[in-house]
C-alpha cells in the first residue's frame, strides 16, 4: 500500500495496436504491473496523437484510428518504481517511460466492507423533468448542458443526470449519429431531474430562459428515497 511522503509517478506512452507476445502491450503492462504489487495503475486511450514517426494518428483517419495513444500511469515508492522499470524497459522497445518525482498526501485503502446502518425510506409525490439539446449547444461560452447543470446544483435541486445519445434526431429532421469514420460534435443530450413539483416549476423556468433550441418535458412521477445512516464507529 502506498504511504503518505516523496513517491515517483511513472507515465508509459505507448499504441493501441503495439503488440507483446500474443496479446496487446498495454494489457501486458497493466498485468505485470498487478502481479508485481503495484498500488494502481491506469491505462487511457487519447483522442489523437502524434508520436516520433512523425504520423498524426486520429480516429478520423481510418488507417491511422487503430494507432491511437495508449497512456499508462502509476505511482509507486521509488524502491517498487527502480525494481520495476528494467522489465518495462525490456518491454517497451517503441513508446516513452517517463519518471516524476511527486508526493502523496493521502492514501486510502478500506479492507472490510462497511455494513450500512438502518435505512429510512420517503416517498412522495413528484416531477420528472427531461431537458433534450445538442452537445454542440452553448451557455455563454461553455456547453450548454454543462452550465445547465451548474445552473440546477445552485438551486439545490435534488439531483440531475446527463444522458449522451448515440443516436436521434429533433424537431429540424437533421439524424445526429456517432460512427467509426465520422465523429460528430452534435449528438443529442438528455438531462434528467426529479423534484418535488414547486421546485420543478423553478427549474423548468430557468431552464427556459437557456435554450434557444430544445425541448423540456415534465411528467408525473412519485419519488422514493433511501437514506441509510452512518455506522456506528468503533
């Protein structure tokens, strides 16, 4: 487990598409890594990237998408980072391995499950309100659907959901759909609230007042809540 105090954090960039014996590099690297102790590791896909071949590798360019960047990131004690890093370096023969000195302020690792207390149950009548706008939709220069947010949290809604589409279409007929070849910046959003009726009425006024184009929809609904308490300390 890692302690609190000066830690190095390794960061490995390598492709999607590289290989390590039967299988692919990263998983390769994410399993010794696992096996060898290692407190956590991650392993992110970028969006696009360029390494140095000098080739742009983007999901918009079919050849190029199954070269995409792979970044794998851990940090460990610089004992468990120096007995490590010959087997990455044997294994790695085609990306970067890159040290940083850092430090943990916090380390926390829960060994047994914490049994919840008992639970009070609420139900009450309520409203279900859905906000359906675009992704490519903006609030004074931020997404629309984003400032939404911001906008429902200020006033102490109970809750809301952001819901991306894969696929739809609105009111104008235009189909917004994510594919392989084409990514596009415009697939439909879908914000869910549930509320008590007079602070839905609130939230679907200044709701209003942010689109220019888009669609609220309220139903009915009844709202049952679980609040579990807290178990007792030891």
């Amino acid at each position: 487990m890692l302690k609190k105090g000066p830690a190095k954090k390794v960061t490995i960039f390598v492709n999607e598409d590289t290989k390590h014996h039967l299988g692919s590099l990263h998983d390769a690297i994410l399993t010794f890594l696992l096996h060898k102790g290692v407190a956590g590791a991650t392993a992110t896909k970028a969006m696009s990237g360029f390494g140095a071949h000098r080739v742009l590798h983007t999901p918009a360019i079919e050849l190029a998408a199954e070269h995409l960047p792979i970044r794998i990131e851990f940090i460990e004690s610089a004992e468990k980072v120096e007995e490590l890093l010959p087997t990455l370096y044997d294994m790695v023969d085609d990306g970067v391995i890159e040290v940083q000195d850092t430090v943990v302020h916090k380390a926390v690792r829960k060994d047994r499950k914490e049994v919840p207390g008992p639970h009070e149950k609420k139900r009450a009548a309520a409203k279900l309100m859905r906000v359906f706008i675009g992704e490519s939709d903006r609030w004074q220069g931020e997404p629309l659907h984003e400032a939404i947010v911001k906008k429902l949290r200020s006033m102490e809604m109970a809750g809301a959901t952001v819901y991306r589409g894969i696929d739809g279409y609105g009111a104008k007929g235009h189909s917004h759909k994510q594919s392989f070849f084409h990514v596009t910046q415009d697939l439909p959003i879908m914000i869910s609230v549930i509320d008590i009726p007079q602070k839905i009425a609130e939230a679907s006024a200044a709701v209003e007042s942010m689109l220019v184009d888009g669609l609220i929809a309220i139903s009915d609904c009844e709202m049952t809540r679980l609040v579990h308490s807290l178990p007792a300390e030891s």
